[in-house]
C-alpha cells in the first residue's frame, strides 16, 4: 500500500476540520458576544524505514510521517468590541469575566451575553431564561434601574428619595477560560480544563468592569477568517492532488507488473 493516500487523507480530513471551524465563526459574526474558535493541528506517528529504504545511515533520517490530525478547537476569548444599545437592561462586561446563571434544575452555567430581563417576580434573568445566581430582584414600581460599573445595583422608586440598593452582579472567572465547554445560546460549562471558577467584584482581582447600556460583539475577525479560509482550501486541494498523483503512481507500478 502506498502511505502517501492515507497521509493525503488525513489531511484533507483535518482541513475539512479547519473549513467547518472557519464557517461557524463567520456565520456567528453578527451574534453577541460570540467567541471565535481555532484548530490546533498535530503531527501523527512517525513509522521508522526499514534499512533497504532508509535515505541515510543516521536513525535521524530514517523516519517517515503518516500525516496531520486536529489536535483540538480552542474558544479564543479575545474580547470583542461594544455596541451601545441604550437598554438599561443590557449589560457589557470589560475584561475577563463571565456572569453565572442557573437553569430551573440548578445547573450552573456561564456566559457574557448580557441581554437581561425581567422575570414575573422582578428577578434579573437571562434572555433564554436562565437566572442569574447573584439574585437581583428590581421592584415594580422602579423607574430608572442603574448599575454600576462595580456590578452595584440601585433602583429609582417613587417612595424613596434615595435610590434603594439592590445588590451586586458578581462576576465569575477561570484559570484557563479556553478549556470552557460551549453548549450554544452563548453559554459555557466549567471543566477540568478550565478550573474551577473564581468570584468577585467587578474590576477587582482581574475580573472586568460592567458597562451598562452597551452589549458585546462578536470577536470573528471576517479579514482574518477569510484569509485562514483560502490556506485551508489551497491545502486540501495540494492534499487532493497528492491523492491522485499517488494513484496515477499505483497505476503504473501495476501496469508494470503485468507486463
């Protein structure tokens, strides 16, 4: 058997890898606070020539690779650029940093996307419904909601002069937040990746401030996308076409034989 088809093949295969990543990240480009993803390629085993066909004495020359491999797809975290909306509600958060939410059976998950609402009892929630941990309920007579760029929130009443405090948004963050699993909707699961996580104000012990009124975008770069999409595509067509060179070589090598 000719090893170069296997090798080609593993090629192309971690090119198409290389493709499907490139295309998700530009589909996401328009979606808030997306995290681009990027493929980490590794070499495979090396398979060691016999004497009769090694090219030189020395052991250094006499191994041969069978190929490439994805080795992994990272989630860069890169931050992306703010988009002002006006929304008392929208929140942006400046630095690293996740806001913790829960699921209604007490799943824990982590996100940026910051589009809030409000829940039928006031609670601060989660477009997709998920509550935020650091419980925060605005009253239904409030008429001007503000927060802080330490998290801290107050609230407008009509029976307060003062703004009545509500509480603090803390912030999560991670070790290594490129070990983060993404499950969709913006959200991320801790692992042994990641680490556990680790709390507290914004703006302090590393973690990002929060800008109110202003929502994140994506940070796809389409310039840098497009250019990754061409050297993938140029290296699955070389991958292509030592396929099919290396059966124009079997070929004649069986033509041979059968003379």
């Amino acid at each position: 058997m000719i090893d170069s088809f296997y090798v080609a093949a593993t090629g192309m295969s971690a090119q198409q890898t290389f493709i499907d990543t490139i295309a998700n990240n530009v589909s996401n480009i328009n979606t808030t606070a997306f995290k681009k993803s990027r493929v980490n390629f590794e070499d495979l085993f090396y398979r060691r020539l016999s004497p009769m066909t090694a090219l030189a004495s020395s052991p250094a020359f006499n191994q041969v690779g069978l190929g490439a491999a994805v080795g992994s797809t990272q989630m860069v975290f890169t931050p992306g650029n703010l988009v002002r909306t006006g929304n008392p509600l929208d929140l942006a958060i400046q630095g690293n940093g996740f806001i913790e939410v829960r699921d209604s059976n007490n799943n824990l998950y982590y996100t940026r996307l910051g589009t809030l609402q409000l829940d039928p009892s006031g609670q601060l929630m989660t477009q997709s419904g998920y509550s935020l941990v650091s419980q925060i309920r605005i009253p239904p007579d409030a008429t001007q909601v503000t927060i802080g760029q330490d998290g801290t929130v107050t609230a407008a009443v009509s029976t307060q002069n003062q703004p009545l405090a509500l509480g603090q948004i803390e912030l999560a963050n991670f070790v290594n937040a490129s070990g983060l699993n993404s499950v969709g909707n913006g959200l991320y699961t801790a692992t042994d990746a990641s680490g556990q996580p680790f709390y507290g104000a914004p703006g302090q012990n590393g973690i990002g401030s929060i800008s109110q009124g202003y929502l994140e975008s994506s940070n796809v770069d389409l310039n840098t996308e497009l250019t990754n999409l061409v050297l993938a595509q140029q290296a699955y067509q070389m991958n292509s076409r030592v396929v099919q060179v290396s059966d124009e070589i079997l070929s004649t090598i069986t033509s041979l034989q059968q003379r």
